[in-house]
C-alpha cells in the first residue's frame, strides 16, 4: 500500500482530491489484503484527511471513526490521539454529538499540572 500512499500524497499537493481519494483506497485494499494493520489505520486516517481537505465532512468523520477505531485495536495511542481530534473537530458537521468524543480524548490525555 506504500506506493499509492506515496502517489495519493502526490495527487493531494497538486490539488487533485478525487484521483488522491480514489488511490488511496487502492493503497487501503492493498493494506487489507496484506493484513498491515498499522497500514489500514494510516490510509483510514489519510482518507479522512483528504476528504476533509475535499469538503466532505461526513465522509471524513466516518474515515477518521475508522481510523480511531483500528488504532485503538492495535494500542496505537499517537494515532489515537489524531483520530480523536479530528473527531472533536469534525463532529458538529457530522450531525455527531462533540462532547462525547471530548470526553474520550480528555480521559487518555494526561493530566495538566496544578
């Protein structure tokens, strides 16, 4: 999946979102059929990211809850992290309640000092 990970980055700086899209989903079936979890939650990830860059909301919040979800099954917790973010972000335009993903961030961030 590497290669159109590389080539779907190339798509999105020349400002092409629908071939970086569509190649990145060549590099997630590839990823898929490799059984490379870490990979899978990356494409999921980028997918979400370049969609969102695209102005597809809902979509993008549905790619980052994937990506969340697989980064959280392989105790990924960097990935966790962006996910979650992208979640709170992104929640209000998804017709998604951002305080519930709020609350999720806030319980794996650590605490600030007094």
């Amino acid at each position: 999946g590497a290669n159109f990970y590389v080539l779907a980055s190339i798509y999105s700086q020349k400002g092409d979102s629908a071939n970086a899209i569509a190649t990145m989903g060549k590099a997630l079936a590839a990823d898929r059929t490799a059984e490379n979890s870490h990979g899978i939650a990356s494409d999921l990830e980028a997918l979400g990211t370049l969609t969102r860059k695209a102005g597809r909301l809902p979509d993008a919040f549905m790619w980052y809850k994937r990506s969340f979800n697989v980064w959280l099954a392989i105790d990924n917790a960097p990935g966790v992290e962006r996910a979650l973010r992208a979640l709170v972000e992104l929640a209000g335009e998804a017709g998604e309640d951002p305080e519930y993903y709020s609350a999720m961030l806030a319980k794996i961030l650590p605490a600030s000092p007094p």
